[in-house]
C-alpha cells in the first residue's frame, strides 16, 4: 500500500517533466514555425527589461542583449562564427499564444539580433530571445509608431550619400521625432561598437547629436545605428532609428578605358582547341551607370551565333571599377581565323572597342622552341658535369688570374708546417714511403720545388737550442698552414702534441688552417685530447695512395694546392688556362 502511494504521488511530476521535456525538444524541431502553447522554463514570469520604440517604415534593429552590456556590442557585426545560438519568439498581447519567429522578405537574423528591413507597426509586441546553454532569457518591449503618432517633424532620409574627400554630417532621424519632449545626448553605433572621440581620428567628432566627417573616407560608408531615452510617466523608452551611409565620388567625366585589349592585338591560336577572349575596362565611379560591356564578331553580331558570354567584377573602389568580360569559343575553327572580334564597352560619357584577331599557331616555331629548350637544357647539364668534374681545377685557375694574393702582406713566413711522426731507423727501411721520407723529400719537391710555397720543416729550417714545445709553437705561429701527416704512429707517438699545438693556434688565429693527410689507416687512441678528435673529425683530409698519388697530375696534388695560401704566379702547374681549355676540348669531343 505504502508503495502504490508513493507511486501515485510520482506520476503527476513525472508526467510534468516528460511534456515539458517533449516541448524543449519541439520547441528545436520547429525552428522559424509557428507553434502553440510554447513553454519556456525560467522565462514565464520575467517582467520585461528593455523597452524599444521604432518608427513604422524604417530598419529597425532588436539585440538579444541584457540591460548590463553595451546595447550596441553586437549590432552590424558581421562576424558570426562565434555567435551564440538564439531563440526569439513574441506576442502582441499577454493573452495571445507565444509565437516562434521566422525569418521573412522583410525580418532576418544576423548573430543575436533580428533586422526588420524595414519594420510595420503590426510588429509590435513582448519579445523573448533566450540564449541555449544559457539560463537568463530576455524579455522586450517594442512599440511601433507611425511617424504621425510620433509628431515627426521634418523627418530625415536614412539613406545618405557622402561625397568622399569632402566635409559631411550624419544626423540620426529619430531626433525629429516627439518634438515636444526634450531628449537627452544620441549615442551612436557601428559596426558593433558605440562612436566616440578618438584621438587616432581626429577628422570625426560629435556635435549637437550628429557625427561630423571632415574628411570623409570610404571606410565610413555602412550602417549607423543611432538612440536616445524618452521617458513618460513610467516606462524609460529607448527610441532607435538607422542610417545607412554610402561613400561616393565624383562622377567620371570620361569614356570606359580598355586596358586589354588595346588597339588591335594579334592572337595565336590553335585550330580545334576552345579559346577565351578576354576584355579588361576600367570605367570611372557613377552614382547610375548604363555601362555596358559585349563582344562582337565583325561589329555586327549575328543572332543566331551569339557568343558565349560572362562578365565579372575584377577590382572595385570609389575611383571606379574594372570589369572581366570574357567570350568562351569551344573551338578555334577556320571562320575564327577570317574574323574580327571586337570588345566594345560604354557608359554615359561615351564609348571605346578594341579588336581581337586569330592567327594560326606555327607548328615550326614550337618545334624550334622546343630543341632551343632541349639544347639549352642539355649544355647546362654538360656544363654542370664539367664543373663538377674540374672543381679543383676551375678555382685554382681562379685564384690564379682573377684573385689578388695578400697572404704576403700577413707577416707570416712561411706557407706552411709541416708536422709528422719521426721514425726509427727499423722503420725507415721499409719498401714503403716512410712518413719521414715523404715529409723530406716528396712533398717539399712537389710544394716547394714544383709549385712555389715555402715550407717550414722544424728539423731543417729552425735553428736548435730552443725548447721543443716553444720552437713548434713559434713555427706554427709563423705558418699560414699547418699540414698533418697521419700515421699509427703519428697519433700513438708524441708528435700529437704538435698536432694539439697548431689546433690551440687556429683557435686564435683565424688566418692558420689545418690539412690532414691520411697516409696509413690508423685507430685513434682513447687517450687522445677531446680537441685533438674534435680537429680529426671536421677538418679536410686529404688521403695518400702510396706510389699512385705520386705523380704530379694525381689528383691529391690538386687537392693539396686547393687547400694551401693562394699563389700569385701566371701559371701554376697544370693549372694553366691552357690545360683547362685542352682538358675541356677534351671532355667535350
């Protein structure tokens, strides 16, 4: 028993929240139809809080805005990506059933805000908009009136055409209206916020409830929204009435401009391909403009060829405008070839034409294109292969011809030191070059003897009776390069000092650089310096193939003057301007 009470307790609210559950979803489904017996939870009771007047004829803006935020935040705000969801509905009387709105010819929604373009006085009525996900909801009073009952007095136009350039006024229409109450400060909008004195603008100011421009820019055409408070006995009207403005210039006092095409423009064409004949016209501002702008074959058009035609706007300003006129043909057929097409464009001044004519495509002239492109493609290929090949070779020429040698000028004495690991005299009767025979004599009879550089071997060009360490140091310090013979025995054995020494030096001195030479495979030690691996694993190495790279056009001989000073004789070695020209004869044949 217990039970059953409970359950019929239950039922009347259970019931309740179903219908009014069944009724927000109807409320969703029927968007923009009229609907019965509308129940908005959390609506019904709310006294109204705003109160509106419009003049019956005019636009007349309605913002779903509560009493606390800017009144004209939103309105002609264009931008509706983060808008919020409204729902509006009304009434006429408190009796009449809650009706939802739809849109119509005469009444669109733009964000939170319905636009009556224009507004009738059988508008009038309680507006309820309510923002989904949101509880408040909102409640307007709008009364339309005729401009009689409103005692409008010389009522202003809400379309204005303001010259640009010049000093103009907006003045807002609904001041002339309920004359014989005095009205506080107009408070005007645009584009979303409310007008003020800035300093940015000092061109725009307010006066006596009107916006003055002196200039006026085009930037100040748009839709201006302009209210003020009338008061009664009890109720704190808002009077709001709209002006739309447009910015305009002076009317052009001369012919359309054909900016393609000009004159008579020869065209070369393909027999059986389709074709757009393409017509640019500038034309100059008009307030009403009978421009005009068609193509024609051979001035006279026949009516049963008519061309296919379509005009677009390609660039538009207060200076004027520039139309796209374009004639589709589906394909270029003899007749084409034998006729004149003329684009012929006019507005009120007067009038222009220019002629197109078609010319076939000569196949002959592709084709020599078309092996001038291959041919040129294939020499820079070649030329590129060459250069690739000859690297070494083209900048030593360079540097030999064309580039001045200051390395004299450094103070320096020597070209080059020379560092290398001393062998002991088991080593030394090896059938391979030894580094210390190599060091001697190879490489300063190919450096010195062949090529002109000045080396400084340590045992042969500095005086003992020095310290070892200070005598290295001073030797690099004198040396433009410091070349590197490695060896196994090179960098297990105490010439890695020497090694460490110059890389501490080119540190210091930007004009000393480092050659490595690899001449035998070797392992680096752990015990070596971090800035001695540091050195080994991003300076140039040159490698030495035993007796191969001994002759004198070997390319490690090359590769060796590549990384060593400049020289400034007229011919170095092979290098000659006369070996490159038979080295590429060569190449090429």
């Amino acid at each position: 028993m217990i039970l059953k009470e409970n359950v019929s307790e239950y039922q009347p609210k259970l019931i309740k929240k179903i219908t009014l559950t069944l009724c927000w979803i109807l409320t969703f489904f029927v968007s923009g139809v009229e609907v019965r017996e509308i129940n908005l939870p959390g609506c019904s009771h709310v006294e109204p809080q705003i109160w509106y007047r419009a003049i019956n004829g005019e636009e007349f803006v309605l913002q779903c805005a509560l009493p606390d935020r800017d009144a004209g935040s939103n309105i002609n705000n264009n931008s509706l990506l983060n808008q919020p969801k409204v729902k509006w509905f009304w009434h006429q009387k408190d009796k009449e059933t809650l009706k939802a709105i739809k849109e119509s010819s005469n009444l669109a929604f733009q964000g939170d805000a319905l636009w009556f373009k224009p507004i009738r006085d059988n508008a009038s009525g309680v507006y309820i908009c309510k923002i989904w996900r949101n509880v408040p909801c909102l409640k307007i009073v709008l009364d339309v009136q005729t401009k009689k009952a409103a005692k409008c007095s010389g009522y202003d136009t809400n379309i204005l055409y303001l010259l640009a350039g010049r000093g103009n006024s907006i003045t807002c229409p609904g001041t002339k209206c309920y004359s014989h109450i005095k009205k506080p400060d107009v408070k005007w909008y645009k584009d979303g916020h409310q007008i003020k004195y800035r300093k940015t603008r000092p061109s725009l100011k307010l006066k006596q409830n009107e916006i003055y421009l002196n200039p006026t820019y085009d930037k100040d055409a748009g839709i201006y929204v302009c209210d003020y408070t009338l008061s009664d006995n009890i109720t704190k009207w808002t009077v709001r009435t709209t002006v739309a403005v447009e910015v305009t210039a002076k009317t052009t006092i001369h012919p359309p401009n054909l900016l393609y095409p000009n004159g008579v423009v020869i065209l070369e064409v393909e027999v059986g391909k389709p074709l757009e004949l393409e017509c640019r016209v500038q034309f100059g501002f008009e307030t009403v403009s009978p421009m005009r702008v068609t193509w024609k074959r051979n001035i006279k058009e026949n009516v049963n060829e008519r061309l296919s035609q379509k005009t677009s706007v390609y660039t538009r300003g207060l200076k004027g405008h520039t139309l796209l006129h374009v004639a589709t043909l589906k394909e270029v057929t003899e007749k084409d070839l034998r006729s004149n097409f003329t684009c012929f464009a006019e507005n009120s001044v007067g009038n222009a034409s220019a002629v197109i004519q078609l010319k076939q495509k000569q196949r002959v002239l592709l084709l020599y294109v078309l092996c001038s492109a291959i041919s040129t493609l294939f020499a820079f290929v070649l030329c590129t292969a060459f250069i690739y090949q000859h690297w070494i070779e083209v900048v030593l020429m360079y540097r030999s011809y064309l580039v001045h040698n200051k390395s004299t000028e450094d103070g320096k004495e020597f070209d080059a030191f020379v560092s290398y690991a001393k062998l002991n005299s088991s080593e030394s009767d090896s059938a391979l070059i030894s580094e210390e025979k190599f060091a001697l004599e190879l490489l300063p009879d190919m450096l010195e003897n062949k090529y002109g550089y000045k080396l400084c071997i340590l045992e042969r060009d500095i005086l003992p009776g020095g310290a070892y360490t200070d005598e290295v140091v001073t030797a690099i310090k004198q040396s433009r390069r410091v070349i590197i013979i490695l060896s196994p025995a090179y960098v297990s054995g105490p010439s890695i000092f020497e090694l460490q020494a110059a890389v501490n030096c080119a540190l210091e001195d930007k004009r000393i650089k480092l050659v490595l030479i690899k001449f035998k495979d070797f392992q680096e030690p752990e015990t070596l310096p971090p800035v001695v691996k540091k050195a080994l694993r991003i300076l140039p190495i040159v490698t030495w193939k035993s007796s191969i790279s001994a002759a004198a056009h070997r390319k490690f001989w090359k590769y060796m003057c590549y990384h060593m000073p400049m020289k400034t004789t007229k011919r170095l070695g092979n290098y000659s301007l006369k070996g490159l020209s038979q080295r590429l004869f060569r190449l090429v044949y």
